[in-house]
C-alpha cells in the first residue's frame, strides 16, 4: 500500500506544525485506548515521532491509530 504524500495545504498539519515549532505538550489518545504524552517532534504521512519524558528515544506513533490529539497546559 503506498502512501499519500503530506498535505501541508490541510488545516490539521497545519496545526500540528505550530504544535511542532512551539515545542506545545501533547496527549495522544489511541485506538487501544492507550495515552501517550509528549511533545511531537516531527511528523510524515504515516508517524508522528513523540518525545516523552519517560523514554530516552522517540516514539513512532502511526497515525492510523490516533483518535484523539490535545494540547496540554
């Protein structure tokens, strides 16, 4: 399955590109009722890579999975 290219024209990439700049924590809600929080460092068409406190490293998240995104503080 190939994937469609990052639309940066789409108001939700948009938005999760000023989450990016500000360095703003987030809370990721996912399909297996799983929550992540952290802030995102980058984002392509199919992961959004987190930064947590917890974890040394960044944590790929697909965005298939992802059902809620909230800004926290």
């Amino acid at each position: 399955m190939e994937t469609s290219p990052l639309n940066p024209s789409l108001p939700g990439v948009r938005l999760l590109q000023h989450w990016i700049r500000e360095k703003r924590p987030l809370s990721l809600d996912l399909i297996d009722q799983v929550r992540l929080e952290g802030r995102l460092v980058w984002q392509d068409s199919e992961f959004l890579a987190l930064d947590s406190e917890t974890h040394a490293e960044l944590t790929l998240v697909n965005r298939n999975h992802v059902i809620i995104i909230r800004p926290l503080g």
